[in-house]
C-alpha cells in the first residue's frame, strides 16, 4: 500500500473576480522510502497541491475534493487534533525561504526547543536539547548555530535549520516546496547531495515540488509532469525523462540546456497558461501543443499506460504504445 495516495483531488480558490481551479482530478502514489519530483511551469498547480496534502491552503479556498491517504487515513477528513499529529510525525514540510519560517528574535535553539514542546510538553529540557544537538549534527550545522539568531547564518545555514526543523519527530513523509531554489548552484547540490543520504540513512519519502527538470533528475526516482493543474505524465525519472511521450513534457526538456552530447538549440514553449477559471473540455496543453489535432480541443485525454507506474495522458498514444 502507499504511504501516500492522492486520488482525484480537485482544488480552486476564489480571486478578486473570479473562481480559479488550480488542481483538476489529481491522482498520484508515493510510496516509502520513494523520492518523487513533481515538476512543471509556474502555475502549474504544484504548490497549491502539496499545501492541500499538508491541510495549509488560504481562505479563499472554495473546494477541496477526492481523497489524499496518508497511511490509509484521508488527510482531508482529519480532525485538527489528527491533523497536528500527522503533520509532523508522519509528514513535514521544508518551504522555499528558511527565513520566513524562523522567528528573527529568537535564537534557533530556542524555537526548536518551542516546536518540540507542542506536542511533548512534559519533556525535560535535557532530552530536548540532546534531540536538537542531534539533528545539528545530521545536518551538519555546528553546535554554535543553537544559541544563533537567524539573521547570524547564511542562506545555506538557515536552509539546513529548516531541514532539522522538518525531522525533529522522524516523519515518514518529506515534501520540498521549492526548498532550494533561492540557494546558489553549489550549496543548492551540496544540500541536496544531504538530503539523499538523509533519506536512505532515516528511511524517509520526499515529495519535491520544482521548476527545476535537473533536480528531479538527479535527485528523484520517480516523476510526475503537472501542466495547468493537469498530470500530463508520470513514471520513472529514467523513463520520462530520457524518453518522454508527452508533448509538454518533451517541451520542457527541450528548453533545458544539457551539459552532456552535441550542443543543440533550445527551444521554448510557444504561448502560455489557459485561464483556469473557464472549462477547458479538451486537452489543456492542445492550444501550445505542435500535435494537436481537433479531438484534442474537443476531448478530454485518458491516461494511457506505457508500463506499469508510467502513465501519460495524450491522444496519440494508446496502453502500451508511445507517440514516437
């Protein structure tokens, strides 16, 4: 069974003057110990899905609907004392900048010391500290950083604070939002080089939410390819990513640079995002897609399966068959 199941999840919010669906009939399984990417273009969906996993949407929410399963239990039906427990003992969250997630005024030990007294407050102060030097060391931050303040570290620092922050109670579950796009090439790789080797010595899931096609690539083992609030495909990184059947898919990787074979010319994705507040009875990718015949404006696509756990949803391409 997955640790985590999200079937069919539609998510839309309110704006000034209209309703906007963000996520559209979602489904995906990350199972333990399983990193999986969750990659596309801004507005495609990504962070509104993975706040609706973590129960953190805004007020101006307006439905939330399917199932979203964390260890059989649906996080959606949760009461908010469940909620409190799952959250951090069974999934965390490391948000994009480190810095709003910390208190400026407070030494770093201090809030950690806070965040555990939640939920043990009876705990003597001695095994809290213990619990904190540890994950210092996990994340190779100095015993010094507990009596630092915020604004003392570097955006690498505070980086790994809040990926101590996130394993303090051991989860089963990680999801990175954006985690490490603010951080420099270097010290973005060397924390991700980290979080791998957290992985496998915690034994822990990860959901990474990204732009960014190289970081899912050398960091996940699965993919999923999320466009306009839409999957268009989802499968193993080696299998989507070096042989994509997509036609959003292959665009994105084709506006990526490699740093390996011939040089090549990039090519971008002519026009833009649908506005998610209409219907869009067809494919939502057909008005950019260079294939697109009339069923594609008129149909809703099926996902087709390539092979077991790699699905893509497009008209040119039936169960077992690719559009090659």
């Amino acid at each position: 069974m997955p640790l985590l199941e999200i079937k069919n999840v539609n998510i839309a919010y309110n704006t000034a003057d209209k309703q906007v669906k963000a996520c559209r009939n979602i489904s995906l399984d990350v199972y333990e110990e399983e990193s999986v990417g969750i990659v596309g273009e801004s507005g495609s969906g990504k962070s509104t899905l993975a706040m609706g996993i973590l129960r953190l949407l805004p007020e101006n929410i307006i439905e939330v609907s399917g199932q979203a399963l964390i260890e059989g239990k649906d996080i959606f039906q949760m009461s908010h004392e469940e909620l409190r427990e799952y959250r951090w003992k069974t999934m965390s969250v490391i948000f994009q900048k480190a810095m709003n997630s910390l208190s400026p005024v407070h030494r770093i030990g201090k809030q950690m010391e806070d965040i555990y007294r939640v939920h043990y407050p009876q705990e003597p102060l001695e095994n809290i500290q213990k619990r904190i030097y540890e994950l210092l060391k996990i994340v190779n931050l100095s015993d010094r950083v507990y009596m630092s303040y915020p604004h003392e570290l570097s955006g690498g620092m505070m980086q790994r604070v809040a990926i101590a922050l996130a394993l303090i109670f051991s989860p089963k579950l990680l999801i990175m939002d954006e985690a490490t796009t603010a951080l420099d090439v270097v010290t973005q790789s060397q924390i991700l080089n980290e979080i791998m080797e957290l992985e496998k010595k915690l034994k822990i899931a990860r959901v990474m939410i990204t732009h960014d096609v190289s970081v899912v690539a050398s960091t996940c083992k699965r993919v999923v390819v999320l466009y306009a609030g839409e999957i268009m495909e989802q499968g193993d990184v080696k299998d989507v990513l070096l042989d994509p059947k997509h036609p959003y898919t292959q665009g994105l990787l084709n506006s990526f640079p490699s740093f390996k074979g011939e040089r090549g010319q990039l090519r971008g994705i002519e026009g833009s995002l649908p506005d998610l507040s209409q219907d869009i009875p067809g494919c939502v990718f057909a008005p950019r897609c260079p294939h697109a015949c009339e069923k594609c404006q008129k149909e809703k696509p099926q996902a087709h399966e390539i092979k077991p756990r790699w699905s893509v949803s497009c008209h040119l391409i039936k169960d077992g068959e690719s559009n090659d």
